[in-house]
C-alpha cells in the first residue's frame, strides 16, 4: 500500500485520521489495507493476511481461519465471497468509527 509513496501521498494518506476527513474518505483507506492486491475486492485470504499480521503468533492460523469463517458466516457471506468497497461503506457507514490522530507540537 505505501510502496512508491512520496511525500505528497503521505500528506493524503495522514489526512485521513484528520477530524476534517469525511467518513468515506476513511473506510476507503481501510478498504485499500484489506485489498492487498489493489484489485477492487477484498476476498477471504485478503482479510486473513492482514488478521494474522496483526495477531501474530497470538493466534495460531487455524484459529483465525475459524474466527474469519464465523465473522463472514454471521455476515452472511462465504468463504468465496468478495467485499466491495460499498460493503465496506455499509459496514462501516453507520458505525460511529472515529480514525483520528492528534499529533502534539511541542
């Protein structure tokens, strides 16, 4: 997702955590971690590689794969299914998510 970044992407990129930043414009980036190969869909292996960066050995592979196959169950998709972008937003939308970073100056 940062390869090639340079420092005006980052400045995009750290806008989003800004309280200015429309909730579109944040459940975007997060769509864009899951869909790792930048293809417009988030599969199932997309979610896992990024669940298991973030649990590292905490969790071992089967258990992540029963966890993610419970959540997308519950969701009423499958193992096969793809996540847009606009269920991103579904999901998401109405969540009351806050992705804000304040930076202190000394």
């Amino acid at each position: 997702m940062v390869d090639g970044l340079n420092f005006k992407d980052f400045v995009a990129f750290l806008s989003v955590f800004s309280a200015k930043a429309s909730m579109q414009q944040k459940v975007q980036l997060i769509f864009k971690v899951y869909d790792s190969d930048c293809n417009g869909k988030v599969s199932f292996n997309d979610i896992l590689e990024v669940l298991r960066d973030l649990s590292g050995s905490f969790m071992s592979d089967e258990q992540r794969e029963q966890v993610l196959t419970q959540v997308f169950k519950d969701a009423g998709y499958t193992r096969d299914s793809y996540l847009t972008l606009g269920d991103f937003i579904k999901v998401f939308g109405n969540s009351g998510l806050k992705m804000e970073v304040e930076v202190p100056v000394d």
